[in-house]
C-alpha cells in the first residue's frame, strides 16, 4: 500500500534504575509510547515495531538518576503519505463544504470545499447527503452512518 514503509532504526532506550529488574519490559513499554503519533525523527506514524538487542550490554549514565542507556535495533513500519499521493479510505461525515475520510482505520483526513473536484455536485437525498458524478466517471461516494 501506498504511504506505508519499513525503516531499520538504531535505538538507545533510557531506562530508569527502578526498571532495571524488567528492562525488556521498560523497552517495549517506551517503544510502546511511539504509536500511532506522528515522530518527526521518523518522519512518519509508527504503527508497529519489532525488537531486536543486538547485545545485552548496557552503558549507565552518571548524574543525580544514573539511567541505564540501552542499545537496540527495530523494524519499524511507518505511515509515511507524501503530497500529492493518492490515500484510500471510508467516508465518515460528508458535508457540503467537506468531506471526512478515515485512512488505514486510525489516522483521520478532511478533503475541504477547495479540493472537492469541480465534476462532483452535492446533492440532498432523504436526509442523507451525497456527491454525485457523471456516469461516465463511474463514481459515487455515500455517506456511511
């Protein structure tokens, strides 16, 4: 799918000394943390990581709380959509001057009035709005409740 990358990723996780019992678990809680939110390191929306610890030495950093710095190594997948690039998704809300699209299930879009092509024309039908085209475009969007 289109938007959608694997990246290979060098990591240090910092892991506090209360957490150095159950450091597996403080990493994957840490990486945890980066789902599904927009990383600008990344460049994209992590959706999904897979682990790998090259080594299982640590290096502990002095200061008030020593941490312990762990080097590690993921697969990342990334959704990284570029402009211009063509997105598919289900309409959720349908507006005369938007049009609401959720893509890949989690990450929302709003198509404003700007942006709807000029060949759709909305249209009031029994309470539900639609955008409708000529038939030779062979395309209709329905609002989906």
């Amino acid at each position: 799918m289109e938007g959608l990358k694997v990246s290979d990723a060098k990591l240090v996780v910092y892991v506090h000394p209360s957490k150095a019992n159950k450091v597996s678990q403080a990493i994957l809680r840490e990486l945890s943390s980066l789902l599904f939110k927009f990383n600008e390191t990344f460049d994209g929306v992590v959706l999904a990581y897979d682990v790998n610890l090259p080594s299982k030495i640590a290096r502990i950093l002095p200061g008030i709380h020593p941490y312990i710095g762990v080097r590690l190594e993921a697969k990342l997948l990334l959704f990284h959509p570029k402009p211009n690039m063509l997105l598919e998704g289900m309409v959720v809300k349908l507006g005369q001057q938007s049009i609401h699209v959720i893509v890949i299930g989690f990450s929302s879009a709003t198509i404003t009035e700007e942006d709807i092509r000029d060949e759709f024309k909305y249209k009031v039908v029994s309470t539900f709005g639609l955008f409708s085209v000529f038939a030779y475009h062979g395309v209709h969007i329905h609002q989906i409740v």
